[in-house]
C-alpha cells in the first residue's frame, strides 16, 4: 500500500471532531451490529435515504440486510424508559449514494436524542447539528423547517390524502404550479400554502410572514416553538448561519414538529439531515419522543477536490546538520497557525502538499508553494 492511501481522508478526520463534540454534551457512544432482518428495512422503507439493500440469508434461514440506516436499528434495539438518552455514533452503512452504480460503504456520524424530549432538547439537538456544520466548515448554513406548521396549512385546504402526499412532493421542490395542478378546480385557498413554501431567509425576515399565516390557520403552539428554538441559536452565536426553509421535507409518516438539513460551501447537497422522528417511534412500536441528525461523510470527498486533495499543508525538510530546537519551533508555529506538517528528512515520493519548505542555517526557506 502507497503512504498516502493510508493518510485519513478528510471525512475521516472528521469523525474523531464530531465524535469528541457530541462526547462533550453527555451523548455517549452506542455500537451495533453490521446487520438487521431484512424485515426491518421493508417496513420503513420510505425512511431511508436509499431502497437498494444488500441482502443475505443467515445460517438459520432468516434473511437478513446489512445495515443502510442507523437510526432504525437504535429504534429497534432500544427500550422506553424515563428521562431522556443521549446516543452518539460512527457507524458504517452500506448503500448506493446518489449518482453511484453500485453500493459503496460509507461512515455516517450522529446522534440521537430519545425519551422524554421538550424544547431543550430539540434546541440542543439543533445547535449541535449546527455546531457539527462549523467544524466542517466556516460557510454553512443550516436549514430550519416545521412538520407541524407545514401540516397545519396542508390540512386546512381539505384535500384527500394521496392529493396531501402530492402536494408535499411540490412543497420539497417549490413547485407552485404543481399545486395549481393539484388543486384545479377546487374552491380551496392555496395562497397561504404558497406563500409558505416561497418563504426563505432569516428568522427577521421570515418569522413575521409566519406570524401573518397564524392569522388565519392555528399555528400558535408551533410558531411558538420555532422562536423559543431561534432565539436560543441566535443568543449563542449561531444566527448569522440559520434560514428558516419549508421547503425542507420529510415524510409526513415518520416525522413531525423540526426537520433541519445542512449544507457547506462547495457541495451542492445537504451534508447533514435531521429531524423529529416521533411517528416513526410510535409506527416502531416505542412511546419515547425523539430527535436526531446524521452526518454524511461521503459528501465531504468533494472537499479533498476542492482543496486540490492535498494530504498535508506543508513538508519541512531538515537534515543532520539542523537545529533541531529551530525545527520543533518551526512545526510549533505552523501548527498554532492551523497548518498540516509532515517533518522528513528526503521528500517523500507519494505525498501531496501545498508548500515545500526546507531549514537550513538562515532559517526556514520556501523550496514550492503550491497553494
């Protein structure tokens, strides 16, 4: 094996920040198996990211799947019990990503937030997703929506429920005039639908069109979330980096009340997608509320591309003659300044690296600078 296809790939260092950060706030590591019953993934198939599953049959004819989800297998195996359980993961998945041919097995960092949840906790959840997005990052943003209001000004036009399903899939996509189609020939009032899915922006500008809609549809109880939740992010730093979105969906069976994705500079798709989940805990079986997010790793390869896929920052080169309190002082410098180093004594063949220094007797000279 070439060194640099053993250096940690971007995504992967990002697990150990993640992973320390969840740490911080009480949420403890759960492992689980590779595998589910196959069963498991039938039943909630509209919950996963992707329906191609790998299947095996295990030795007692059972036919089983290794895992596409993580969620549902923490649902599955936990228990109801008082309080509330904070759970923090890296675990691997196995499915077919968007525009891949074939499946791929990826990392997926998160968390999960199961039990006796009130705003707090949604708060924390979403602050931490943010916080996640931060250190992947300095130019995020973080998408905010709410089921519950959502829900309320589809149910007040009155329309079956497969037309509600529709309706939904326009919302996602800010189709005005997929509703128009929807609802031809109805005397319903689509204008308070459409001047929700059309709202985008910071809470300033989007909570008082909000409280305009409450006017005439009860959304009291879920607007008053939605502040008490924005206000807590904005009082600790997060504002400038939130957008409140409706066009931010999930499935109406499984999720209710926040739904959030996140999204950096130089990736086109959300990185991170979460939510309230409780539906799909009671569909499960389970009476706990719950609340979580995932992280995708595999969208952060394109962050080594825009990089230039370099493994380190800087190669400082040095050779017996050094000094080496010089070169320690040197490598301390750049590190307190946020630079990679690799210290060698020969330039390695198969590592990238933006700039190429070299100590010598006047000090620390610039050989390349790729950057």
């Amino acid at each position: 094996m070439k060194i640099h296809e053993s250096v940690l790939k971007y995504e992967e260092k990002a697990v150990y920040s993640l992973r320390s950060l969840y740490r911080r706030y009480g949420y403890l590591p759960y492992k689980m198996s590779k595998f589910e019953e196959y069963d498991l993934y039938v039943r909630n198939k509209d919950f996963l990211v992707s329906d191609h599953i790998i299947t095996f049959t295990d030795t007692d004819g059972k036919l089983l799947a290794l895992k596409p989800d993580v969620t549902l297998s923490i649902i599955k195996n936990g228990k109801d019990a008082c309080g509330v359980q904070k759970l923090c993961y890296n675990e691997n998945v196995y499915r077919v990503t968007k525009g891949a041919q074939s499946f791929r097995e990826l990392m997926q960092v998160g968390l999960e937030c199961i039990g006796d949840i009130d705003d707090y906790c949604i708060y924390e959840v979403i602050m931490l997703a943010a916080e996640s997005l931060s250190l992947i990052s300095d130019n995020y943003v973080l998408d905010i929506s709410h089921m519950g209001i959502l829900s309320a000004v589809i149910d007040s036009l009155g329309i079956s429920d497969d037309d509600k399903k529709a309706i939904l899939k326009c919302v996602g996509e800010k189709n005005v005039h997929g509703i128009d189609a929807i609802l031809c020939g109805s005397s319903v009032n689509s204008e308070p639908l459409k001047k929700l899915i059309n709202l985008y922006g910071t809470p300033e500008k989007v909570l008082p069109e909000l409280c305009a809609i409450g006017e005439s549809i009860d959304i009291s109880s879920e607007l008053s979330s939605l502040q008490i939740i924005v206000a807590l992010l904005q009082k600790n730093g997060f504002g400038d980096h939130v957008r409140i979105d409706f066009s931010v969906v999930n499935d109406m069976n499984y999720y209710n009340g926040f739904v959030f994705k996140g999204f950096i500079e130089s990736v086109s798709a959300g990185v991170l997608s979460g939510g309230q989940y409780d539906k799909l805990m009671k569909k499960m079986g389970r009476s706990s509320r719950a609340v979580g997010f995932a992280v995708y790793l595999d969208m952060l390869e394109r962050l080594d591309d825009t990089d230039g896929g370099y493994d380190v920052d800087a190669i400082v080169l040095y050779d017996e003659k050094s000094d080496l309190s010089a070169l320690s002082d040197t490598v301390k410098l750049l590190s307190e300044n946020g630079k990679t180093i690799m210290v060698q004594r020969n330039l390695p063949d198969d590592i990238t690296y933006k700039q190429l220094l070299k100590l010598n007797e006047r000090g620390v000279e610039i050989l390349e600078n790729n950057a």
